[in-house]
C-alpha cells in the first residue's frame, strides 16, 4: 500500500471513529435527558385532593379578596361538613349552598402541576403568591390537612400556584377561580321554598291594599277579593270578581314554587318584616294531602325594588327580587284580565283607506275575485 492509500485509509478510520463516538455521545444525551425529564416530573408537588379523601373532607378555609357590594377585602370564609350537611362558620353561622361546595371538593381533585416556575421563595410577589395576594386554600380531613394550597396569577403558563410548609413557584393545571372565590352570599343556601304547584290547593295574599284569597277546584281557580276600608279594617269579600285571571294565580304559584334569595339582610337592617301586612304582604300556600301551610311574609324594600322577606320557621331573613316580592305586594289589577285592547292594524293585510283603484283602471284579467278556495 503507498503513501497515498495509506493516507486515505487513515481518514477513513477516523472519520468512523468520530461517527462512533457521536452516535455514543447523542445515545447518552438522550438517555440522560430522559432521565431528567423523569427526575423532574418524579420531584412535582402532588397538589390534588385524593380521590379518597373526596367524601372524607370535613372542612375548607378559603381565604381570599372577598368582594361585599362595591368592595373587596381580604376575609376567610369556612366551611365545616356537621352530619350529611354543610354549614358556613365563618364569618357568620348559617346553612351552607351544597351543590358550590360540592363542585369546589371536587376541583381539588383535578389539581396538577406540570411545571416549576422557581424552586425559592424570591419571586412569591411576582406572581401574587405572597400571603397577602394570594388566595389561600386549607382542606381538612378530621383533624388532618388534606391540601394546603396558594394561588396567584393565572396566565399563558397556567396558573401560578405554591405549596404551603414548601419553598416554590409552580404552574397547575385543573384550577377554576371561580369555585374558590364566590361572594359570601353564593356560599350560603338560597332556596327559601319548594314545592309542586299542581300539589296546591288554596293560596291566600294580604297586604294593605287588602286580602286575596284563591281556591282550586279540579282544575280551576276561583277568587275572592275583600278590600280594606280608610281605617285599614277588613270588611266582607266583594260578591263578585268579573275580571278575575286565573292565569294571573298560576304565575305567582310558578315565582314561588321554587323561591330563592337573591341576597341576604344585614345585621340589624329595618326589616318590616314585625308588620309585614302593611309594609310589604304575607304569601300563604296551602298543599294537599296534609302537605301542610307555606307562609312567606314579605316587609320592606332593601335596595332598588328588592324586599327584605322571611319564610316561617326559619329565622335566616332573605332577600327576594321584585319579580317574586311584587306578588305580596300586589293590588287588585295584578291579578285581573288585561283591559288593553287589540291593537292589530284593522286594514292589515288589505287595501289601506283611499288607496282603491285610480279612475279608468281595471283589474287584470283573472284577478277580479278572491283567491281561489276562499269565499268573500
């Protein structure tokens, strides 16, 4: 072999060599990269809810920028599982809305980090996770912490998010805001009533104006109408109601069969719910079938046309919009037939006055009648 071929030979070599120790070096690259990536996700916070733990959640704290009418502050609503039932605790005692804190346990579980952001404290501002921004989520098992959650900002990453007792900025997926920062009012039970109105059998309203009283028998309703004198005295039910509107009664069973608060009354507001028949009116709904006496009072306005209103036996003093209060407030018209008249164009559809045909014309041949099929 001559110098030349010697040569050749001696880059092929080399030229195989680097190819080999390339395909190793990228072989490795991957493998390690591999490794990484598992590495990376393996040291991911596990934030959701267990599974398990669903049904055994007995309390969450949600502390967040509550919004009350025009403002938001700061405040710690929670929520505590006492039996089958759960109760708000704080900041007031009252029955909590099952199906909202339902669909909030349940986003626990769909909680997952993807990727970490900063493995230090440094950056908590930035992303609204410090104490102070954030909104701050505590699960509890009995005694036991199930989740100890801080969320901030939320953007084109996902959504920001740290883990109480540990250090890091995270993105998660699975987070709706919406489930954990509600008005207090939205975590409250609003049904105020509940019932079938084919399962109605009378309906009574008093208010000033005086005292309605409604009856069904089979499928129809009748009513009787006794107005109150100058003194405010009731005297004997009108002889007749001509303009009485059935339809008018099925309306305001349908506002009340399944009454809800719109709000709640504040401590200590003016209710007139002490003398409901003169402020506002008193709804009573008597069942069939032993299904016993719904009484709903309603007393005075609390803002805008909305009324303060209360049902009995239960002391919660709700709010009801002026769509359902109206009804106890009612006169005698709300119940009555329209007296608006038909107001359908009496020319519509035919000739308008002074449009007949212009002197020296004649209708085209074949249109001299009414379309075929109709009589004049």
């Amino acid at each position: 072999m001559n110098t030349e071929h010697k040569i050749y030979a001696s880059l092929a070599l080399l030229v195989a060599l680097g190819a080999g120790l390339w395909f190793t070096q990228k072989s490795k690259d991957k493998e390690w990269s591999a490794h990484s990536a598992v590495a990376a996700s393996a040291d991911l916070p596990a934030i959701a809810l267990p599974k398990d733990d669903t049904d055994k959640v007995t309390k969450v704290e949600l502390t967040y920028d509550a919004k009350t009418g025009d403002k938001a502050e700061k405040k710690t609503v929670t929520l505590e599982k006492k039996g089958d039932a759960w109760e708000v605790t704080k900041p007031l005692g009252a029955k909590a809305n099952a199906a909202n804190v339902k669909s909030l346990v349940e986003n626990l579980r769909d909680l997952k980090v993807k990727e970490v952001i900063d493995r230090s404290a440094g950056s908590y501002a930035q992303y609204d996770l410090a104490d102070d921004k954030a909104v701050h989520v505590v699960a509890y098992k009995g005694d036991a912490k199930s989740a100890d959650l801080y969320f901030g900002k939320s953007g084109s990453r996902g959504q920001m998010v740290r883990v109480g007792g540990k250090d890091g900025v995270y993105v998660a997926t699975g987070y709706s805001s919406y489930l954990y920062t509600r008005e207090l009012k939205n975590w409250r039970e609003t049904s105020v009533l509940k019932f079938e109105d084919e399962n109605v059998v009378s309906a009574d309203v008093t208010n000033k104006i005086g005292a309605f009283s409604f009856s069904k028998n089979g499928d129809k309703w009748s009513a009787s109408f006794t107005k109150r004198d100058k003194d405010g005295k009731l005297g004997d039910p009108a002889k007749k109601w001509e303009k009485f509107d059935e339809g008018k009664v099925k309306d305001m069973l349908r506002a009340y069969k399944s009454l809800s608060a719109e709000d709640f009354a504040e401590a200590g507001a003016d209710t007139g719910l002490d003398d409901a028949a003169s402020n506002g009116g008193v709804v009573k709904v008597k069942l069939k079938d032993n299904g016993g006496e719904l009484t709903v009072k309603v007393g005075k306005v609390h803002k805008g046309t909305s009324r303060f209103a209360v049902k009995d036996g239960d002391p919660t003093v709700v709010v009801l919009s002026s769509w359902t209060a109206d009804w106890a407030t009612a006169d005698k018209a709300k119940f009555e037939k329209s007296d608006k008249k038909d107001t359908k164009d009496p020319h519509e559809g035919g000739m308008p006055p002074g449009m007949g045909m212009p002197p020296g014309m004649q209708m085209p041949p074949g249109m001299g009648g009414m379309p075929g099929g109709m009589d004049e």
